[in-house]
C-alpha cells in the first residue's frame, strides 16, 4: 500500500509553518476516544480548529471562535460544525481545555485511520498534531494494521511496490504474547535471512501492554520488498500464558513488480508476406501495456493478440505485420510498460530484434558505351542486382535465347555484326527471380573502299596494254 493520500494532506498543510507531534492510540471496538490537538500557549488567542481524517477534503469537525476570543474565558460565542456523516458522535469542550480535543463515540473499525488537528490563532500561525487510530475487536484474535497509516489488513497486503518496506503492526487484548509467521516460518526478533537468492530483512519489536493499555502490539518490518515475496503468507499468531493458541491472522502479501525478462521470437521474414512476431514479458505486475515498433517506421505496430498466465507472472504479445524490402535490416521493438509503475524506475523493459527480410532480386543492366558500336570494338555488359539471400544464379538473355553465361558481366572482344541484338540479365535466388529491362546493342559493318570512274579506265587501260604486249610476243616467237 502506497501513502499517497496521507503524503497529499501534509503537503496541504504544508502551506502554514506549523510545528507537529505523532502518536497512535490503540483503540477497543465501541468504546469512546479521543483525538488530541496541540497544546495553545499561554495567552494566545485561537481563531480556528479543524480535525481531518485520512485524505478526506473535509474536516469532520470545525471550532470557530469569532473575533479570535481566548479559549481562557473570554466571552465569545462558538460554533461548532461536525461533517453531517459524523453528527452524533463526535463533540469538543475546546473552550475549558488547554490541550483541545476532539472525542468519538462508539469506535468502529471504520475509525481507524489518520487524524490531523489543525489549531490556527490570531496572528494566524498555525499549530497541527497528527494521531494514527488503531481500533481493535473485541475477540482474542489478532488484526493487523497498517503501522503508518492505522488503515485495517484484510486478506491482502498491498499492493506493494517492488523495494518499498512493509511496516505491519499485529494487535490484540492483554493477556497474549504475539508471534510472526512467514509462509508457516516463524519470524523471531530481530532479522531474519531467508534461503532465497533474495535477501529479506524483518526488523521485529515486540511491545508488551503498558499500564494505561488494554492491548498488546507486535510491529514487524520488511525492509526492501523483492519480487519473490509476492503471494508470500503473512501470519501473526497469539499464545496466553497457558500457550493456548487463538485464531490467527494472515494476509498475503500483494506485490507490483517491474518486468524483469523479455523474449522475442526469432525469425525469418519474406518481403510482402504477412508475419506473426511473439514476445514474452516475465514478472511484470500488474500487467503491462505492451506496443510494438519498427525503427525507421513511423507510428506503431497493432499488437494483434495478448495472453496473461493465469499466475499473471507471464505476458505474452503477438504483432502481425507485413515486411518490406525498405525493413531489412530494420529493428523490431517489443516494449514493456507497467503502467502502475511509471514514476519509478525500470518500470519499462524492450527486447528488439534486427529483422532479416528475404526478396527476390531488384536487377539492373548497363553497357560501357552508349550508341552503336564499330566492329572489332569490345563490349561489355553488366548485370547488378540487390537481393537477399544475396547469393543468386545470373542468367543471359540476347534477343529471348539464353546464353551460356553465369557471370555478372557479360565481354565481346572483338564484336562483329552478329552482335547486334537485345540483351538482358535474369538474376534467381530462393524468393524468386527478376530479369533487367533489355539493352539494345548495334554493330556497324567495316567501311568498303570507294572506286573513281577515271581509275576504272585507267585499269581497263593497263589491262589491254597488259594483254596486247603479250599477243605480240607470242607471233614474234612464232615467226
């Protein structure tokens, strides 16, 4: 149990300077007590007296002294104003006393709690006094109460937090000696060690009845919570001379603890294929609010489905998502938030993991030259693609046969005109296959030499001379 409300009203009282007393007053069920105010200095005047109870914003009682008359017999007229829920039972004679109280009637546990008197004079300083209220039945069994706040234990302790000490203070009437238990282990003065890994330190002290009291208290001190206590079985137990034991009282102690595990499924993921990611919270409670992320995404992921055991010790979130080629190598976020524990830290844990999104191939193909080629030239082509798995069969393509190539650069050396064509690179790896957008490649034939009409003639020319001259040899020989 957090004292919020107790630390709120002090904070509204914070406003006057005022000098304040603590005490606890134990209480039988029915009978009458009363709730003491700060004592007024000589000769000073009191303007106004207000008791509070717990976190209520109201006083249940108001004295009003008009024209801030003495409490030491001056004539004034008073007023008297009980909360219309307390009429009846509660009254002040706050103009014969020097130590104004409040008394109430007919205790019942309802009245447990934290009283604050607040005595405000004419100079308008002010005086305030707190009393924690214990009421106790009536029976020889045991009740245990909050040590701070006088509040009454029921099953439950709690809910704690995680570190935070536990003062509990078991009471009953005179005549019994006290005993504490936890999960069926005695607890004696002093500080117990349990065998956990975790340490846990009980300061005991046990006070006996004093002379102006019916009852016998027994306080016990948990110092710094840890989450193996949570469910742990508080128990106080009383014995009389005769060791005759009563009926005892337990609560279970109620814990909210931070996250202290996170697991996230590991996997493979496709692009454009829906996936399903798992991630479990351990010992959050209560249970936290889970979201999902993707870095480098805007927003968050829906988290399709979660699963609370039934202890409430393991949460588990499910996210479906469909991946993209932009996610690879992207971090999935599975983020905690034990939202009854945001003020405090570790309140929130994240387990991430680095996303591995496989796709078919994304294919390019350029050339070394733009234009037409000159015979004899080298050409060369290359095929570049991005892909994961990135390992992936490479395949050449010239106008839709398939070439007897695997690299990712095709080489001519030497390109003629049977070149020419369209050419492209289909790339294949476990996800699939792309095919680049074709290149067209042409190949201009070698230049033939150019003949004037006057070399024609000129030839024809050299011929017939060639041809008479060796006509003429041949008759000359003949004769």
């Amino acid at each position: 149990m957090r004292l919020l409300p107790f630390v709120i009203f002090l904070f509204l009282l914070d406003g006057y300077s005022a000098s304040s007393d603590s005490n606890v007053t134990l209480v039988r069920s029915s009978e009458r007590f009363q709730v003491k105010c700060p004592t007024v200095p000589t000769r000073k005047r009191v303007r106004d007296i207000v008791w509070f109870k717990d976190n209520h914003t109201h006083p249940i009682y108001r004295y009003s002294a008009d024209n801030a008359v003495s409490l030491y017999g001056h004539p004034t007229i008073h007023q008297h104003q009980p909360l219309e829920m307390w009429k009846g039972r509660v009254f002040s004679f706050v103009e014969d006393k020097e130590q104004p109280m409040l008394t109430i009637g007919k205790a019942n546990p309802s009245d447990s709690g934290v009283y604050v008197c607040q005595v405000t004079l004419s100079d308008r300083h002010s005086l305030a006094t707190s009393t924690t209220v214990l009421i106790v039945g009536d029976s020889n069994r045991p009740e245990l109460f909050y040590t701070e706040t006088g509040q009454r234990i029921k099953a439950f302790v709690g809910p704690m937090v995680e570190g935070d000490d536990l003062r509990v203070t078991c009471v009953i009437q005179r005549g019994f000696t006290l005993q504490w238990f936890l999960n069926e282990r005695r607890i004696s003065e002093g500080y117990l060690t349990t065998k956990s890994a975790t340490r846990l330190s009980a300061g005991v002290r046990i006070a006996g009845p004093s002379a102006n009291s019916s009852v016998v208290q027994s306080k016990l001190w948990l110092k710094a919570l840890t989450r193996d206590m949570h469910g742990a079985v508080l128990k106080c137990a009383a014995y009389n001379e005769e060791h005759n034991l009563t009926t005892p009282v337990s609560a279970a102690i109620s814990l909210w603890t931070r996250p202290a595990e996170m697991r996230i499924q590991s996997r493979t993921f496709s692009a454009g294929v829906p996936a399903s990611v798992e991630c479990e919270i351990v010992g959050s409670r209560p249970v936290p609010e889970v979201t999902w992320r993707i870095s480098g995404r805007p927003g968050q992921l829906a988290s399709t489905f979660t699963h609370v055991s039934k202890d409430n010790a393991i949460t588990t979130s499910v996210v479906t998502f469909v991946p993209t080629e932009e996610d690879q190598g992207r971090t999935l976020i599975c983020e905690a938030q034990n939202q009854a524990l945001h003020n405090f830290p570790g309140s929130s844990a994240n387990q991430t993991l680095v996303l591995n999104v496989f796709y078919k191939p994304n294919v390019e193909c350029h050339t070394n030259r733009l234009g037409p080629l000159e015979e004899g030239t080298i050409l060369v082509i290359y095929c570049k693609y991005r892909a994961n798995p990135e390992t992936a069969e490479i395949i050449w393509y010239k106008d839709g046969a398939r070439l007897e190539r695997n690299a990712p650069v095709l080489v001519e050396h030497s390109v003629r005109g049977k070149h020419s064509g369209r050419y492209s690179c289909e790339a294949v790896n476990a996800e699939g296959a792309a095919r680049c957008q074709e290149i067209v490649i042409a190949v201009n034939s070698a230049p033939q030499p150019t003949v004037s009409r006057s070399s024609v003639s000129h030839l024809i020319l050299a011929q017939m001379i060639i041809v008479f001259a060796v006509a003429q040899t041949l008759l000359h020989r003949g004769c």
